[in-house]
C-alpha cells in the first residue's frame, strides 16, 4: 500500500535540451529537504511519460509530478486515463515546468523553478479543470485518440511544430519557435477547412489554422486563445482567415500580445465539441506535438483533472 503522501515524479531527462538530466538530482534533494518523499523515474523516450505514469497509477500512487515541458505533461495526463477513463479519480498532478517553452503553465501563472514549485506544494490549493480529447488519424490512417490540457491547431501550427521539433531548441524555446515559424508561414499553403462547433458549421472556407484551446499560449509564449479558461467547461476556437505569409508576419507581434482578435479574418468562437476536415491532409498539433492529421473531433471533460495551482 503507497501512503499518500509518497509524491512519484515522472522527469524528462531530456527536456529543457537536455538540463532537466543534469539538474534533477539537485531539485530531489531541495524536495527532500523540505520534507516531501519523492520516488521518480527517468523516461527512456516519447510516450514513456504515459507509460509510466499509468503503471504508477496502477501501483497505487495518487500523486504525480510532471517534470519538464509541455510535451511531458501532455503525456503525462494520458497516462491518467485509459479506455477513455481516469484510472484513479482521486489522482492528482503537479506542475514543475522545466522544459524550453512552458506554454500550458503560463495560463496558471506557475512560476518556474524549484522554489516556486515547493511554493506551490506548501501551499496545497487544488483546482479541477478541464480537459480536451481528440479523435484524429494518426500516420498509417489509424484513428487514435489523444487527451490534452493545453492547445490542439490544425493547419500551420501542425506544420510549425513537425519543423521546430526536428531542430535544435538551444535558442530557447520561444527563438526557436520564431525561425521554425517563419520558414513554415512561408512554405506553408492554406487550406480548405470545415469546422463544426457542438453539431453546427461555424466555420467554412480556406483557412491558415483552426486553434481549439483550453489554455492561452503556444508557441513559447504567443497568446492565442486570451480570453480561454482551463476550467469554463469549453474549447475557444480561434480561426485565422486565408492570410497570406506577410500578412500573418505583420501581424505576429499581435499574436504575442493577444491583440489579434479584432483583425479581419479572425474569429474567436466557443463550444464543447468541435470537428474539423479538409480538403487535403493537413496536420494536427497538440501541445507542442505532433501525432497526427485530419479529420479531427475534439470533446471537452469539463473538471476532470485536479491540478495543484499557485
Ligand atoms: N529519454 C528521452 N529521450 C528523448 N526524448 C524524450 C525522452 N523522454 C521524453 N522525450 C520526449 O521529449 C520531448 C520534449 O519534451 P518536453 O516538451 O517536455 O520538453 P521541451 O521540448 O524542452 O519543452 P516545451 O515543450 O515546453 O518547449 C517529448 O516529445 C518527449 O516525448
């Protein structure tokens, strides 16, 4: 029997280019100094989080840590559910962000650090949010499934991310989205797009991307979605028009800013489920990966997951 005070952390040695690895053993012992008992485990490669983090769950721990960016927490959480359940209601997750962007944090204003996470764990509030699921087809044209807490796009973002994970991040997590960015805005062509909100079509037309978010940044920090809230029970869907490569350029300070709302050809609409097909293959990303393409459905588990927040 795991008592439940035992926390397990799930660490990304790999995160943060490779610093997460070098700097663990000391924020162990941070941890240990202030009186937590943490058993961890290294991830050996992509998907080890969920694996991990389902066994452990399995075994009876109902604390979890995530340690590193965006891509970890992402598996992370869809470790917390098979077969389209949570394996342990009771189960929580915190948040030590240490990875190069740190989107999905920012809209919790978690700061980052060992000593803003041991804040976080002294301090104990607990919040329910919301979490998004989507049904895609993956590589091979299998359907899969896949939950996340942050931001799924199609069009541009998926071709973005497919880029920028191929490349070095040592620039930092928001330059390096920025280059990946501007090759992609360039090589990038729009494409027609049908999306439905809760069984109604709201959108139809050529289209750059289909943001449908639950939390407000991607991309190293640009925020999409400003008014989205991780615990409203709903996806705001941000559209962007048939934008050609400068017109998106010139409006990316905007984006960064969350000014970009009012500029004609965008859209900000809101609902539970959302579905999005194409007229050609165009490319998913969730959180910063990217598993799959269209056709897509995304469904909204309002207060599904308890977090510890600031
Ligand atoms: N041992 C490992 N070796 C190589 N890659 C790994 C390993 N463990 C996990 N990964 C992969 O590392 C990728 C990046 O992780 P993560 O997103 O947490 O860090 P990051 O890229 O530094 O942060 P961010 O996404 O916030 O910019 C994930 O896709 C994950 O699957």
């Amino acid at each position: 029997m795991i008592n439940n005070d035992v926390w397990f952390a799930v660490v990304n040695p790999q995160s943060a280019n490779g610093c997460t690895r070098k700097r663990w053993p000391k924020f162990l012992q941070r941890l240990e100094q202030e009186g937590y008992t943490v058993d961890f485990a290294y991830t050996l490669g992509p998907g080890d989080a969920t694996s991990i983090t389902r066994r452990v769950l399995h075994e009876g721990y109902t604390r979890i840590i995530s340690v590193g960016g965006d891509g970890t927490i992402n598996e992370v959480v869809n470790g917390f559910f098979i077969d389209g359940c949570l394996i342990n209601p009771d189960a929580e997750l915190a948040l030590f962000s240490h990875g190069t962007g740190g989107d999905f944090v920012r809209s919790l204003s978690i700061s980052r650090g060992i000593e803003g996470f041991i804040e976080i764990l002294k301090k104990g509030r607990k919040r329910t949010i919301d979490v998004g699921e989507v049904q895609f087809l993956d590589d091979h044209g299998q359907p899969r499934n896949r939950y996340f807490l942050n931001v799924a796009d199609i069009g541009l973002g998926g071709e973005t991310v497919n880029r920028v994970n191929r490349q070095s991040k040592l620039l930092g997590g928001k330059i390096s989205f920025l280059i990946g960015t501007m090759v992609s805005i360039f090589r990038y062509r729009n494409k027609t797009m049908r999306c439905k909100i809760d069984d109604k079509y709201c959108i139809e037309g050529r289209l750059n991307s289909i943001m449908v978010a639950n939390g407000r940044y991607i991309g190293g920090g640009m925020m999409i979605a400003p008014n989205a809230e991780i615990d409203d029970g709903l996806f705001d869907v941000i559209s962007l028009g048939d934008f050609s490569a400068w017109m998106l350029l010139r409006n990316i300070p905007k984006i960064y800013k969350g000014e970009h709302l009012k500029i004609p050809g965008v859209s900000e609409q809101r609902g539970g489920s959302v579905s999005i097909t194409t007229a050609e293959k165009a490319l998913l990303d969730i959180d910063g990966e990217q598993p799959g393409q269209t056709p897509v459905k995304f469904t909204i588990h309002p207060k599904s997951l308890c977090i510890w927040d600031v």
